[in-house]
C-alpha cells in the first residue's frame, strides 16, 4: 500500500504537489467516491481514477513517425540520437519503443508505441506482414534481378529469404525498385541487392501491412494513429 499522492506521482507525469493539489481539489476518486485525503493508503487493488480516467491502467499509444535518416531505431543509444530523443513532446510517455527498426541511413514509416502485444504481433515471423520500400540504387534493375527475388534470394552465409517482389519504381527509372518484403531479417533489402551487384543509395519505407506513410507528414515528423488506423496493418490476414 502507498499514499494515494505517491501512487498517482509514481505512475504519471505529474509532480507530487501537482497530485496534491488535485486531491484536494475533488479531482481523484477511490474505488468511485472522492477522495481529498493526499495520505490515503491505496494498493493495486483500489481503482484510483483522475478526472474520471484511470490511474495507472496505461493508455496504449501509437505514433507514426516519417524516420528521417541519422537516427536509431533504440530506446537509447550511447553515441546517436534515436527515434525517442527526436518524440515532439507531446507523444513522450514512459514505455514507448519503436515496433521494428529501420537502418540509421534509411527513412518512412515507423510506428512508436507502448503495447508489446501489438509490437509482437506485427513483428512475429509467423504473421508475415508485408513491408514495401522505395529503393533507389546504384545502377538499374534487370529482369534476372527481378526473378531472383522473385525466387527468394540467398546471401553469402546460406540464409535464404523468403520471396519477394520486385518492380520498377516511380516513372520505370530502372534505377528505383519498389520492394515487398514479408519478413525483417537485419539489412535484409540492402543485402538482397547487393546480392544481384546492385548498391541502395537511398531506402524508404512507404507501408507495413495496409498501413501507408502519410504523403503529408514531413519527414522527421510524427502522428498518431487510432486503434482503427493502426489495424489496417493486419488487413487481410488470417491471424
Ligand atoms: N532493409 C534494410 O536493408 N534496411 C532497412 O532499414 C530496412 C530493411
């Protein structure tokens, strides 16, 4: 059991005379009758709520970032920014991560969150979220580029990727590829065309699942999503 001032400090964003003033004011109630008494012993048990919304039951957020390059998709990172140190302050809270990674050097779409189910869900090999990228590259796509990631590619220690889909980028510049991949292994689009000699200059992410990047959101720049946007990611599987 903890003063209830305590228990509504150490589960917010609030300061401990902030949760006192707000007691006294009639804001907080335990177990649906205010409470003005800052010393009441609560536990986990007592639903404390806060202008009606409860205390301590975690809101789940999700954030869609355009990832600008620079930095890491980490919670922390002893030598780089990462996605969290650049969070417009407004989306800060405890528990937020990034749902996968991005490259340092690569942009688009991230989704931040604080709802490890979620996270596991998307990123569970099982479910095989597709995931498109723009690739921009140092020389052009053939059509045996196409077919061997249409085949599954197989880089130089064995690994063999599952197959994916190669087309021809924006206005057919052989030289942009749009890539569908179901599966995130570490560089894997860098290292699939390196595989066929071709070197990423540039990578984009543009989608997860049904869910696109927001063509109006700057890069760098984030958004929240509802529960009924951030679905769209499993549109069309089966678990
Ligand atoms: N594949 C890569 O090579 N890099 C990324 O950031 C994402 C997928």
């Amino acid at each position: 059991m903890e003063r209830l001032d305590k228990f509504i400090t150490s589960r917010g964003a609030l300061s401990r005379r902030e949760a006192q003033k707000l007691i006294k004011s009639g804001a907080v109630t335990v177990s649906g009758e205010v409470c003005r008494q800052i010393d009441r012993k609560v536990g986990e048990n007592d639903a404390v709520c806060l202008n009606g919304q409860a205390v301590g039951a975690e809101k789940t957020i999700y954030i869609m970032m355009n990832k600008p390059a620079g930095v890491v998709s980490a919670t922390e990172d002893k030598r780089d920014k990462t996605v969290l140190d650049i969070l417009p302050d407004e989306f800060r809270r405890p528990g937020l991560f990034p749902a996968g990674r991005l490259d340092k050097d690569t942009e688009g779409l991230l989704i931040i969150t604080n709802d490890g189910g979620f996270a596991h869900r998307m990123l569970s090999p099982k479910k095989h979220v597709e995931k498109r990228y723009v690739a921009e590259l140092d020389g052009e796509i053939t059509e045996d580029t196409i077919r061997r990631f249409e085949a599954g590619i197989v880089f130089s220690d064995g690994t063999k990727c599952l197959p994916a889909k190669l087309e021809n980028g924006l206005n057919s510049d052989k030289n942009v590829g749009i890539v569908t991949i179901c599966e995130g292994k570490f560089h894997q689009v860098k290292k699939m065309f390196a595989v066929c000699g071709l070197k990423v200059v540039h990578l984009q992410r543009i989608s997860i699942g049904n869910l696109y990047l927001d063509s109006n959101l700057p890069i760098g720049s984030c958004k929240s999503l509802t529960n009924l946007e951030i679905e769209r990611i499993f549109i069309g599987k089966l678990h």
